[in-house]
C-alpha cells in the first residue's frame, strides 16, 4: 500500500468516512487500496481497466475533472478528497475550490505533492524539468509542478481553513480541513503575486508549509474534527 492511500485510510478510519473522491487516478495505485465504503474516481484517461471494479458503490468518471464538477449535482458531498491531477497552480486552484463545495464541516481534502525535491521538481512543466535536471547528470524524473503554491494560497485566502503538510514517510501532501485554531496574517500582497512564486521563494517561505510528521497530522486532523 503507497503512502497516499495508508494516509487516507488512517484518517477514515479515525473519522468513520464513508465517501471518498479522488482526482487524478491515471494507474489506480492509490484508489484501489482505499478502504471507504462509497468510491468515485475521475480522470480523463484511466490507465487500467476500470471494468472489473466499478459497482453500486466505485464510481468512474473518465472526463476532465472540470467537467465532472460542472456535471455534478450540488447535493454530492464527500467526507475525504483527494486531489492528484494535473500538477499546475491554476488546475489545482480550481480543483480546490469545487472540492470545497463538494465538501462538508468534517471533510478532509487532501493535496498531493505540496513540496517540490529540488528546482526542476518545482517546474509547472513536466518536460522541461526532467529535460533540465538530465543536463545536470541526474536521470531522477520527479515531478511534483508548482502545485506548492496551493499552501500559501491556502495560507493568505482561506482563514477559515487549517492545514497540515506531511513529510518524511512518502511523498509531501497536505492536509486541509475546517478550523478555527489556526489564525494567521496574510504574507503576500494578491493572489497573482502566489502565482508568480519560485522555488527559491518556497525555500524563503518554508515555514508557511506548516510540516510535520504523518501521526501527528493525522492525530491534530482527528482532535480538531471530532471535537
């Protein structure tokens, strides 16, 4: 089982979640290990066959996940969301925002790849940022975009929300969910400022990730949420 979905099922289990959305499912490496009762997937070009696992309760949607929020009804809400799709700020953004309102008081979403591994990682373009780090002699083809600038979005633009990014048993996600306890000042001046962020100013703002261990996010999400 990969860390995103021992994560997941963690936390479900803590919160006795019973329907999970994932965006981004491409192989199905995490959504197959999931162990929630209620299962939609989307993606616009599954990678396996999704034939033998649809039912009643596992759900595919084969579109982008644009559309398939413009389709959806307002009524769908889901208790965890996993968001995994295409790795640029702007989709990520948009993502975020309709997972939101497909969310609840006790949802968790969660945002895979918050933390780049090095300055090509950091690259909005997948291409590019292998092609450069093969110049350097690195063969490594990590990619994470700059799906990093979620967080200080989240930082300055949702007040009402709380956030936690795990590091150091898998690959960086970051938890957000709905709380009061975690008040902070606004640290850039717009929204297009975030958008214009670099990896260097990632560094300069690392704080702002709020990292730390994958028990003690999960234990902070639990205490806040069950309260």
């Amino acid at each position: 089982m990969n860390w995103s979905a021992r994560r997941i099922n963690l936390l479900a289990d803590k919160l006795s979640a019973r329907k999970y959305l994932e965006i981004g499912v491409e192989k199905g490496e995490t959504f197959t290990d999931i162990r929630i009762t209620e299962r939609t997937a989307v993606d616009p070009a599954f990678a396996f066959d999704t034939t033998a696992l649809a039912n009643a309760n596992t759900h595919f949607h084969q579109k982008p996940s644009d559309q398939f929020f413009a389709e959806i009804s307002g009524n769908s809400l889901f208790d965890l969301i996993f968001i995994d799709g295409l790795h640029q700020f702007e989709q990520v953004v948009r993502d975020f925002s309709n997972a939101i309102i497909h969310s609840h008081s006790g949802s968790v979403i969660v945002l895979d790849d918050t933390k780049p591994i090095d300055i090509f990682s950091a690259n909005p373009n997948r291409d590019d940022a292998i092609r450069f780090r093969r110049r350097t002699g690195v063969e490594d083809a990590a990619w994470h975009g700059d799906v990093y600038k979620i967080v200080f979005y989240l930082h300055d633009f949702w007040p009402a929300l709380s956030y936690r990014t795990i590091v150091g048993s898998g690959n960086p996600q970051t938890f957000v969910w709905r709380s009061s306890n975690f008040t902070r000042k606004p640290r850039f001046n717009s929204l297009e400022s975030i958008s214009r962020l670099t990896y260097y100013e990632l560094m300069d703002n690392i704080d702002l990730l709020r990292e730390c261990d994958e028990g003690a996010a999960i234990a902070e999400i639990s205490a806040a949420l069950l309260r």
